[in-house]
C-alpha cells in the first residue's frame, strides 16, 4: 500500500511501518510517498516518529504510531438515508463521555430512542476526534481524522451514526479548526501549518505560504466526516478565530466543496457555525457575497434570555438587561451597536429576508453551561416557572431550537471543564490557569473543581434515573409537548422574520405567529392580563382566557389559537 505525508521544506522522510523504516521519495508539492505493507506506522522526521497528521486512526493515544484503518471496510445499514433539511429542525446537542455513565458511542446508542420521543431530529455531538488524555469536552483536539479510540474508535462512531439515522435522527458533528491542542500537536513537525495563536492555541496558516495545502486539510478533513463517516452536517467552532485575508475565505471554499459533494450523496448536508462576530454574512448566499453557510448561533438570543429569566448582569450581560424583545425580533442586539463589554460597536443588523432558522437559539449549551466556574446549569438557579417561560420562547420562535443534554428534564447534574493531560506539568497548568481565571471574577479558588478531578466527569455525568422523578418528570413532559406544538403547528416554526413580532407588556411578553399567540409572564408574583382572545392549546400553568383577555398566573406561559 502506500504512504503518503506532506512534508515540503524536508529533504529526508522515511516511513516507520509496523517497526521497520521505509525510505520515502518526493513528489510532487511537498509530497513525499513509499510503497509498504503493514499496519502500524508513523513518519519519521528530523529523526523523530510521529503520527499521521491525517491519520484515521489512533488506537493507542496522540503521540504513539498511526495504525491503517479502512473506511469501506465498514457495513452500514443506511442506505436509505435521505437525511434531514435543516428548516423545521430540533437539534440536541450531546457529549458523548458524559451522557452516558458508559461514555461510549455504543452506551449513547441506547438512549436514542429518548431523543426520538421527545421529537429531536438533529443530534449534535461535541469534537470526538483524538485528544491527548482519555476525559475532555474534545476542544483539545490534535488529530482531526481520527476517531478518539476511548469512545469507541472510527467503528464505534460508525455504529452511532448509523443507529441514529436507523431512527430518523441526523447527525451532526462539531469540529474545531481553529486551533489545536496543547499536547500532541505535531503539524509543524512537517511544514508550515501554522501561523500565530489565539487564546486557545495555536492557529493555521490559511493565507500564507504553502497555505494551500493547509486549506486542503481543513477541507478535506471536513468532507470526510460527511462522506466516510456519513455525518449529516457540522458545527464549526469558533471561526472568528480563524485568520483567513484571502479573496475566498475558507468557509467559503468549505460551503462550495460542501454543497458539491450534498449533490452527489443526493442528502442535505448542513453547515453551523459558532461565531461572535454579529455577521450574517456567513449565513448569505455567496451569489450575495456571504459565505454561504446553512446557520449560526446566535449568542445574543441566549444572552437576552439569561438575563430575563436568571437577572444575572455581570460579565458580557449588562447590555442585554430589557433587551430580550429587541434581540428576540433582530436576531443580534449589537448590529452595529455600543457593546461595553467589548468597549465599541460590534456587529451588523441582519437582513430580515433572511429565514430565521439559519439561527440558532437555545437556553442553554456546553459553553454557557461548562465556562460558568462551576458549571452550573440555569435549572439550578432559576424556578421552575422561569424555565418553562424560556423554553416557550425557544420553540416558539422562528428560529432553530437546540437544547443540551439534560435540559429537557432540568438534569441535576452541573457540566464542568474537565482534562485528563497525562503530563503532570500540563495538568497542573490547566488546573492553576483554571483557577486564577475564575478568581478574577470574584470566585474563590477553592469553589472552582479541578479540572484534572476524575469526579469533575462523575459529576458531570448524566443521572438517566431523573428522566422517571418529579420534577424532572414534569419538565420532560413539558418539553416534548412544546416540541410537540411545533411541529403540528406550522406557525410555530415559521422562520419568516419580517412576519415576527413580539409586544411588551411590563414584565410579560406577546410573540406573534400567524394566528397563534405566545403569552408569557416574566414577573416573579403577580398574575398579567394579555389581550389574546381564543383557546389555550398549551400552558405551563392554570392560564385561561376569558372574552378577549388571557389570564396568566406569575412565571407561566401559554400558547393561544386567536378566534375569528
């Protein structure tokens, strides 16, 4: 077989396979290849053996020998896969080493049949490709190709996607590509894949010198996921992180590639960034000059909703105090705006043409949750009522609805930061760097968990027992209703945002959609009285309406068919 690794400013590589060394001859770009048999191998470089930089496989951790792994080798069942449009979806998002006590993708496998219950078609996965340790979120990825063997290896991945398209479910997977962790990143051990840093580590060379092949990894990278591994879409992490000048940017390359092979596998194939930019441009149509990606998160809607259910104001909240009506009809609250956390504008306004599910909206997720000191979810601190009244508005809205693992039944269980850096000094940095950084912000050392803790996974795991108990009960019950609604009632997911209003009336809330009204009552005492004339279809308490006026108890929503 061959061989294959770029390595353009080397003038000796040799391949180390199954432990004896093969000498490798140039090609052409920087390419250099040997024809070998075996199984384990790694390239051998300034007289060090490392890993593949595009290996499929790591059975034995970041820094030892790739081993050969063959995609057709796999027997799937999905043949009859069309996959899931993004318009009208409900996406879950998941870790797989922490939504099972088993933290494998087989363990996962066995809770699927939960998800389609409560009426979820996209499941997103957190990054499962190889990081040094056996615990992490997977943000500390250094070999994008690979499959962490922990969980299961590039099978047991395999196994996964194909019992959730088995059930109707897509998948989507996150990938982070702009940056690579601290322990096991050898990429410029070959050539130049990098150029500068940012504050996770360091970053890729997109526009530079040799920059071409490096792109090609990004993308390539991206298309297999989706092809081999017959994942439905991806989520790409943080890309105002990635530092492109080029006259196509590479998410633009990434969306062209991308629509080309969703022609080809004749399935949808999605594409979701995470971004802080405030720039739907990455959602517009590249004939319109955007990028052309499917959807974005959009932090602010999260932002606005965390402050009118919880009335925190710290941090990067203090503009969003009284702005959850504003933020909920324009997408962003800063489109061109004062952002004092930031100290300048930030942002652009978005085109209302555009559909509203190129948004993504939540209450929660992995950041928002995990990046709180310790990692405490929205449920342990607002009531009940509160979270029902959010949950309402996520669903309601014209906008794609993610939740994460647990919401839906207000799981017990904080989602802390955890590692398992096997180097002692690096473990130790994480765990001080931890610390200090949560001590900045009033938190004491001592209330932040280690990080490095294998009790800090135990206790982020979920508990499934709390799916059967009250209230858990309850709030599942009351999830899988509004998801319910949705889905039987168009209106509610109508992603036409010129045809989306939402009235304030002191503390409570008014959305307009279609002939449907959602009502909701923020106030923390006290009963509201809301012009919304005709029948309840869904309510989180005793709402009723009488002649032209519903009645809401406090901290309670409740979904109206107008009459006439």
């Amino acid at each position: 077989m061959t061989f294959s690794v770029w390595a353009p400013h080397h003038e000796r590589v040799q391949v180390r396979v199954d432990g004896q060394d093969h000498e490798m001859t140039r090609g052409d770009g920087g390419w250099w290849h040997s024809e070998a048999e075996g199984v384990d191998y790694a390239f051998v470089v300034d007289g060090e053996a490392l890993p593949d930089p595009r290996s499929r496989w790591q059975p034995n951790g970041v820094h030892e020998a790739s081993r050969v792994y063959d995609h057709s080798a796999f027997k799937w069942t999905d043949a009859g896969w069309t996959g899931r449009p993004l318009p009208g979806a409900v996406i879950y998002e998941l870790h797989i080493g922490t939504f099972t006590p088993g933290g494998t993708f087989d363990a996962a496998v066995e809770k699927l049949d939960h998800l389609v219950d409560l009426g979820i078609t996209h499941v997103e996965v957190l990054p499962v490709n190889a990081f040094d340790g056996t615990a992490g979120w997977g943000y500390d990825g250094v070999l994008w190709g690979a499959v962490h063997e922990p969980y299961g290896g590039p099978d047991g991945f395999k196994r996964f996607v194909d019992a959730c398209h088995a059930r109707g479910l897509a998948v989507l997977l996150d990938v982070v590509y702009n940056h690579l962790g601290p322990s096991g990143a050898y990429l410029d051990r070959f050539g130049p894949y990098f150029a500068g840093s940012n504050d996770w580590g360091p970053g890729l060379n997109l526009d530079g010198a040799d920059s071409d092949e490096v792109r090609r990894y990004v993308v390539d990278n991206a298309v297999s996921w989706l092809r081999d591994y017959h994942v439905d879409g991806l989520r790409l992490d943080a890309v105002h992180a990635l530092v492109d000048r080029s006259a196509v940017h590479v998410l633009e390359q990434l969306a062209s590639e991308v629509d080309a092979l969703s022609a080809g596998l004749g399935r949808p194939l999605t594409l979701i960034a995470e971004s802080d930019l405030n720039d739907a441009r990455l959602v517009s149509a590249r004939e319109a000059g955007g990028y052309g990606l499917d959807a974005q998160w959009s932090d602010d809607v999260h932002h606005a909703l965390h402050v009118a259910l919880s009335g925190e104001t710290f941090g990067y909240y203090p503009d969003f105090e009284g702005q959850l009506a504003k933020t909920l009809q324009d997408v962003f609250l800063h489109a061109g705006t004062w952002s004092s956390f930031r100290h300048r504008h930030h942002g652009r306004p978005v085109d209302k043409r555009l559909p509203g599910y190129r948004f993504l909206a939540y209450l929660q997720n992995h950041d928002q949750i995990g990046n709180r000191a310790v990692g405490d979810r929205l449920s342990a601190t607002v009531s009940p009522g509160r979270l029902a009244v959010g949950a309402a508005i996520v669903f309601c809205s014209p906008y794609t609805p993610m939740l994460f693992m647990g919401e839906e039944w207000a799981a017990s269980t904080p989602w802390q930061f955890f590692a398992s850096f096997p180097d002692p000094e690096l473990a130790e940095a994480v765990r001080t760097g931890r610390r200090r950084e949560f001590a900045r912000h009033g938190w004491g050392e001592s209330e932040v968990p280690d990080p490095m803790d294998p009790a800090t996974v135990e206790r982020s795991t979920l508990r499934w027992e709390e799916v059967g108990q009250e209230p858990h009960r309850g709030v599942l019950e009351l999830y899988r209703a509004l998801i319910a609604l949705r889905r039987s009632r168009p209106e509610l997911a109508d992603p036409r945002l010129d045809r989306f209003r939402v009235d304030v009336v002191g503390d409570a809330l008014v959305l307009h959609r279609g002939s449907l009204r959602v009502v909701c009552n923020l106030g923390g005492d006290t009963e509201v009285e809301l012009p919304a004339a005709g029948e309840v279809l869904l309510a989180s308490a005793e709402a009723k309406v009488v002649g032209q006026v519903a009645h809401l108890p406090a901290e309670s929503f409740a979904v109206v068919q107008l009459s006439g």
